[in-house]
C-alpha cells in the first residue's frame, strides 16, 4: 500500500480510482464497512481503491484544547488501511488553507485533478468544505456534472448502537474493554516507542516501559492488567498506568508498564500495549511509600485477573 503526504504527492497524472474520505480514528467496524465497500467496488472496476484522511485531525485544528481524545496515531490508522485492502492512503495537512477550502473547490482539486476519482464511497451524512457546507446532494449534483459516481453507505449499527469512534471512546473511558472490542473488531492497543522516563518505578523496586504517546489521548485513564509485545511478537503478561502521575505532581500523559518476569533493554523499540481489563482509577497518593505498597497490590490483582482469564 503506497503512502500518499499532501497534495504534491499528486503532482504526476493518478491512474483512476474508487475513493473514501473520513477521520477513521480508530478504523472501527464502521470504517471497515466502508473501505470493504470501496475495496469491492475498485476491483470490480478495475481501479485503485484509495483512502482519503487528515493530520491532524479536523477537530483538533479547530478545537485545539479540547478536540475528542485520538484513539489511533498515524502509523496505526495506516497499517489497520492497508489490512483492509486499500491501494492508497491520501493524507492531506489540514491547515487554514484547506479549512476554508470551497467543497466545489475541494472536489476539483482534491478529488478529480489530484486524484482522479471515478467513483466516490462516503457516509449518508457525510460534510465537508468550507463551513462544511458540502453534502450528499452538492455531491450529487457535481458528480452529473464531473462524470464521477457517488454511493452513500448506510449506518452501521452494532445491536442498538451506531458505530462510532466517539462510541468506542465512550466505552473505553467506563473502561468496557469487550464493548469496545466488538466495535474496533479487535482489542483497543496503543503502539510506541519505548523512551526514557524518570525512572521513578525502579525507585519503587519494579522497572517499567515508558511508552512514547504521541498524538494519541486516550479517554481512559488509570491502572489496567495488559498485554504487551515487542516486533517478536512473543506476547508479555503485565500491569499498566496511563496517567499523569499526580503523586510526583506530573501533568504530562504517559504510558507506564511493567511486564511479568521479563528483563531486557527495549529503549527505542516499539511496543504495543494491548488493554485488558482496568483495575483501579489513578489517584495522588500521600507518599512514595503508600505509592509502592499500592503498586504491589495493583501487580497482583493483575496476577489474579489472569489466572481468572
């Protein structure tokens, strides 16, 4: 699967494709829905399927503070894209520029001359442009004009609910690890580097892997039984903090695990960190001691989840 950054990665003539455009933080089963769709109807006409999204995130140009917590960074998104058949990821910067960007402009630009879109797969309430005034009937309208196809996909629901990342978002932050699996299609997991931290847990006599957090904000936050894996792949049982450490007056997020029965150095590798099961909220504790005596009861109410598992 090619990587496509901005709009000078179009500069030479695209060869025709079916396209989709979104967020797809997350790549929930919605997602999934939808490019299995464009997938199905690139194939049948001979053309590259390509996946149209954004860095950042709309939401987090517009509302900078408060923009919806990121459940997936690039990479990830990437990589989950390319599992679900896509030829091509276009990730456009979403600036100023392309904010106030007409939605007439934006199909002309984006759509027919940079990337030559012959049919075009989006949600029935799909916006966009400036304001985003852009709809499915202005779409409708500029496909007769323009010569392209437009297909609306329906709603995906799970039992009663819509499919949504705000969903999954929600059920992670009430720590509902096996909602948010049969939305996602696979357990919620973060990937990162392992970077150097302030090696405050081998003070408290365990070590632990910081992991780099990047974009992501999780809703959740506190202490989870998780599984953690190197490139091997060979799978390690632990215990986990997402948090910003209150008892140490930290205000940065971090992810924090400590695997079982494993000593190594993994600084600068990446890991993904697969959430299980949340067994405490994060809370400022009195002293380091108080922290430490927790920590050991944290390590093994983890131990007993996965006997019980």
């Amino acid at each position: 699967m090619k990587l496509l950054r901005g709009m000078q990665s179009l500069r030479e003539p695209q060869p025709g494709c079916v396209a989709t455009i979104g967020n797809f933080d997350g790549v929930h089963l919605g997602h999934a829905a939808v490019i299995g769709s464009v997938v199905e109807q690139a194939r049948r006409k001979r053309l590259r399927a390509c996946v149209i999204t954004f860095e950042p995130l709309p939401q987090e140009f517009f509302h900078t503070i408060d923009a919806p917590p990121r459940l997936m960074r690039l990479r990830e998104k990437f990589k989950r894209i390319g599992i679900l058949g896509a030829d091509d990821v276009l990730v456009l910067n979403f600036n100023a520029a392309l904010a106030r960007l007409e939605p007439e402009a934006f199909v002309d630009r984006v759509l027919l001359n940079g990337l030559n879109v012959k049919h075009l797969v989006v949600g029935d309430d799909f916006r966009f442009g400036k304001a985003r005034r852009g709809d499915m009937a202005l779409l409708n309208e500029l496909a007769a004009t323009h010569d392209f196809d437009v297909s609306p996909t329906q709603t995906f629901c799970n039992g009663a609910h819509r499919v949504s990342s705000t969903r999954v978002r929600e059920l992670l932050a009430n720590g509902d690890f096996a909602g948010a699996t049969q939305l996602l299609g696979e357990p919620y997991a973060i990937s990162g580097r392992v970077g150097y931290g302030q090696r405050l847990a081998q003070t408290l006599g365990f070590a632990t892997a910081n992991v780099d957090m990047g974009r992501v904000r999780p809703p959740m936050r506190g202490v989870f039984a998780v599984q953690a894996m190197l490139a091997d792949k060979t799978p390690m049982r632990g215990v986990a903090n997402l948090g910003t450490r209150p008892t140490v007056n930290g205000v940065r997020l971090v992810l924090e695990v400590h695997c079982f029965d494993f000593a190594g150095d993994i600084y600068g590798q990446r890991l993904t960190v697969t959430f299980l099961h949340k067994l405490r909220d994060e809370q400022k504790f009195a002293s380091l001691e108080d922290l430490q005596r927790q920590v050991h009861v944290d390590r093994e109410t983890a131990h007993a989840y996965f006997t019980r598992a």
